[in-house]
C-alpha cells in the first residue's frame, strides 16, 4: 500500500465529467435509509463515483434540492424516501439525468424504479391481517414520515373501497396512548394496527401494556424494518422486513449501468413479513 487516494476533483477536470451522483433523501431515521445509503455509496466508490447527499429532513423541498444537485454538476439522481417532485421534468436539463427511485413506483414516468416498494409493503400488511379477520385498521406513524404516508396512501386506495375501515394517529399531536384510548371510543374501533417502524410499534405496545389493552388478544401490532428491536419484546413483534442493503445495490447498477452505455437492469426486490406473536385473528 503506497497511500494513494484518488483526487476526484483532478478526475474531473480529465474527464471534463463531474464524477458526482445525487441523492435525495427525505429522514435520515426512516427505516432501511442508512442501509441502503451505505450499500449505494459502496458500490459507486467501487467504480470511481462519489455521492452528494441532500436530505429534504421534515421540511425540506426535493424539487429545491434537485436543482441545487443539479446546480452543482451531478450525472444523476437517487430518490429515497421522498415524492419525486411533477415540476422535475420541466427544469431545464433535467431530462438528459439518469434518475432511479429506490423504494416507490414514481407515478411522473420521470425515474426508473430499482428496489422495492413501500405500497406493495401496505398491501401485504393488509392482506395479512384480512386473513386473520381484522377489517377495522390504523396507521400509527411521525407526522412527516414517508413511509407513514405510502403506507396509509395504499391501504386507503385499495382497502378502504373493500370495506375496510382506516384510522390515522400521528405521532406528535398527542400521546400514543390517548390516540390509542379515543381509538375505543369508535363504533368501529381498530383491532389492528400498522406502525411506520418498530421504534413506534414498541411505544403502542407499551401503551397498551399500561392500559390494559391485551396484544394480540385485544389489538394486533404490526412494525417496520424488522430490526433486532422486534425480538427483543414480549409478544416477540411482527414486522415487515425490507431490503435495503438490496435497494442501494440494486440503484447503483441501475446507475452504472446507464451511465457507462449498457442496458441497465431494473430491480424489483420483495418486501416479507416476519410473522411473530404481535398479531393474531381478530377476537372482537
């Protein structure tokens, strides 16, 4: 080993080509980010090409942030956990980007997709939880989280109109366990929830523990990401396992594969439930 490190900007002024890749993510905690960042930037520091990262947080605007990649002499876009904005066809240049979406159907046509989807991952839930007969459910989820929003969009576009009832209670605008509480005060009252991550699907548990609310006996629970967290409570929590690591693997070729001429290959990964004692058939 000599110590060699590659002078990226001197690369580029060679190859007159930035060498720099945007991506555009939405919150940093969502679950599955980090991982499929991580597996992304390894394969494209591999073949010589480095990130520029632009996270929209709670407030942030992809659109602002895509001009500003844009701006700065990106050779593509990455989406992650964000709406690919109707107006980014419309800048100027814009369309010439290779451009992948890694965990949703881009409805604009604007990108490919290459990963998973996070409203097939709704669908699944769902089904679940209709073979065990609930048909009353709720999303419990941060007011500003991506996956929360696609979860519920999908659970009402195609559940809702089979006679399914959808509650929504957001974290933040009161406690898990008075959302949870008024929930039994409906004449339809759930009996099955779906959380946006384990983190929140462990809080609704707790606040069932404390308030009497038997899981899965009275409420089935189901998280997000199955992280370790999932095995590390009683019941022992159902969660949806998504591939991340697969995701960001599976953009960067994409990627590469546009942006060396070849015919690039798009990834349609599935999403799995990890079926645990946090959901059971419907008592009530």
């Amino acid at each position: 080993m000599l110590g060699y490190v590659a002078n990226i900007a001197a690369r580029a002024l060679v190859r007159r080509r930035s060498g720099l890749i945007g991506v555009i993510t939405g919150d940093l905690d969502e679950p599955g980010t980090a991982l499929a960042l991580s597996a992304l930037d390894a394969r494209l520091a591999d073949a010589g090409w480095a990130l520029l990262l632009a996270s929209c947080g709670k407030d942030g605007t992809p659109l602002a942030h895509a001009q500003a990649l844009f701006g700065r002499g990106v050779e593509a876009l990455v989406f992650l956990g964000v709406a690919i904005p109707t107006e980014l066809d419309a800048v100027r240049g814009m369309q010439s980007l290779p451009c992948v979406n890694m965990d949703r159907t881009d409805d604009t046509g604007f990108a490919a997709n290459s990963g998973f989807d996070h409203g097939r991952a709704g669908k699944l839930i769902a089904d679940f939880l209709g073979q065990l007969g609930h048909r009353c459910l709720a999303v419990v989820t941060e007011s500003h989280s991506a996956i929360g929003a696609l979860l519920g969009d999908a659970l009402r576009a195609d559940y809702v109109s089979a006679g399914f009832t959808l509650e929504r209670l957001n974290i933040g605008e009161g406690s898990v366990a008075e959302g949870i509480l008024k929930w039994f005060t409906l004449p339809n009252s759930p009996t099955a929830v779906i959380c946006s991550s384990d983190a929140i699907a462990l809080a609704v548990m707790h606040a069932c523990a404390c308030h009497g609310i038997e899981v899965p006996g009275r409420l089935s629970v189901v998280g997000f990401g199955d992280s370790p967290l999932a095995r590390c409570v009683t019941p022992m929590l159902t969660s949806v396992r998504i591939p991340a690591r697969g995701a960001g693997i599976a953009a960067a070729e994409y990627l590469l594969a546009r942006l060396e001429g070849r015919v690039p290959i798009h990834a349609e990964l599935p999403v799995k439930l990890a079926v645990r004692a946090s959901t059971g058939p419907r008592t009530v």
